[in-house]
C-alpha cells in the first residue's frame, strides 16, 4: 500500500469550503493510496491464486477500517481499471483506494432508494434482489455459499457484474476473514470467465459500500460491481441518462457459465 503519486486528494485538517450565490467549493481534501497487488509485473488478477486475492481483499478491508478513523471522511470508494480504456495508466497489476469527505450526488441517490424501499416493503431491497435472482437463476453466473455473481436483470451494459454477500452487510469493513477467502474464490472465478468469454477485455469493477457512519444500515448492503468496457457510452445515454445494452442479462450470463 503506498501512496498516490498523482493524487486525486491530498492529506489536510481543513476542509476550506468556500460559498459565493450559487458557486460553491472544496478543496480536494482525503487520501488516495495505491494497492499494489503482486510483486510480478505480468499478472492480472483474473491470474492470480485465489489465496493471493484474499490477501488483496483483505488489505482493501484493513485500509477501509483505518481511513474511516478521520473525522473528515464521508466516503471511500475502493476500484480497479483493467485496460487503457477502464483509464488504467500503469501496466503493473494494481487498484486504488479514495477516501473523500463527501458523498456524491449518485450515491446518495443508490441510499435514498434503498431506504425508500425499506420504508415501503419492510426488507433491504438488495437482499430482495438477490433472492429474486436466486429464484428465477437463469443471470447467476457464480455462486458460494457466501457469494453470488450474477448479471443484473437490467444491466446498463455488455456484460455487466455484481457480486453480492449472502449476509447483509452494509459497509465493506464488515467482512469476516472467512468470507473474504469466499469472495476472493467467486471474484477470481468470475474474472477469469470474463476474460475467457471476451479474450481479457479491458475492465473496471468498484466496491459500492455504505459512506462512513452508516455501517449498521438496514437499508443498504454492499456489492462489487464489474463493468467491462466492451462498449461507448455516446449522446443518447449522455443526453438522456439511459443506456442501451446489446445483448440481453441472460445470454450474457449464459456465455460466461459456459467459460469454466
């Protein structure tokens, strides 16, 4: 774990927010840390052991646990690009972690849906989702007896993955050791069945877990999230915030169950 050589955010104490009528500021106050995830230069993670996974895993939950402690931290966002066009500028294998103290816009709106819907059913509506995607099976793509990776009923793209716990967990540092080795067994699993399926596709995949303070949340419940940059997003979806997927969750799910 090291720092950023170009980072997004930088170490302070003050925040130096500004207000001006409708113009408003923050200084790019936080961290951000590169993992670096094995001492060879010619691995991906798709080849890497599983038990060399969990040991990435489990530095991003130990990083997370220590990067909450400032005050200052609203959020940390834990990702990977996969590819020049997942924005990836170094070749040797490795991920970054942002802590930033904020919580954007797209985020807030994933956390007041989640509890709208607890508010109206009664239930997290992620684990609703996954039971519903158990149920119905045809977009699994992997599963454990702690995991499941599946293509979501209405990916936004090509391929598009999640990987949600069974247990409900809102915020990413909840993770046991034990399931980190399940997670790091599905991940590896499904990375190499995408990269079978479309020959090491350039790839992006986050950790979308609850901000910080919110990790008792009824509501919300972590997943990692892996979009492959197998296509553009152009002026329709730029315009009108709805993207088109050209081809349907369960071929998609289909052609990466048959890779392994």
């Amino acid at each position: 774990m090291i720092p950023n050589k170009f980072p997004a955010l930088v170490a302070a104490e003050d925040l130096c927010r500004s207000s001006h009528r409708t113009f408003r500021s923050l200084a790019a106050v936080g961290g951000h840390e590169v993992v670096v995830e094995h001492p060879r230069h010619d691995l991906a993670l798709a080849t890497m052991e599983p038990a060399h996974v969990a040991g990435i895993l489990r530095a991003y939950r130990d990083r997370y646990v220590a990067l909450q402690q400032d005050p200052i931290i609203e959020s940390i966002v834990i990702f990977k690009n996969h590819g020049e066009r997942a924005g990836t500028s170094l070749e040797h294998p490795h991920s970054q972690i942002v802590a930033a103290p904020i919580i954007s816009s797209s985020v807030r709106t994933r956390l007041e849906e989640a509890a709208r819907f607890h508010e109206e059913e009664g239930e997290c509506l992620y684990c609703r989702v996954l039971l519903d995607e158990l149920d119905v099976g045809e977009r699994i793509v992997d599963s454990h007896p702690d995991f499941v990776a599946f293509v979501p009923y209405a990916a936004l793209s090509p391929y598009h993955l999640w990987i949600y716990p069974r247990r409900h967990m809102a915020s990413y540092d909840a993770i046991r050791d034990d399931e980190i080795t399940g997670l790091a067994e599905v991940l590896t699993r499904v990375l190499r069945r995408l990269s079978s399926a479309l020959n090491d596709p350039d790839f992006n995949f986050t950790i979308r877990s609850a901000p910080v303070g919110e990790g008792s949340s009824h509501s919300f419940h972590w997943y990692l999230a892996i979009v492959a940059r197998t296509s553009h997003v152009a002026g329709f979806e730029l315009g009108s915030g709805i993207f088109i997927n050209s081809i349907r969750p369960e071929e998609a799910a289909a052609h990466l169950r048959a890779q392994l």
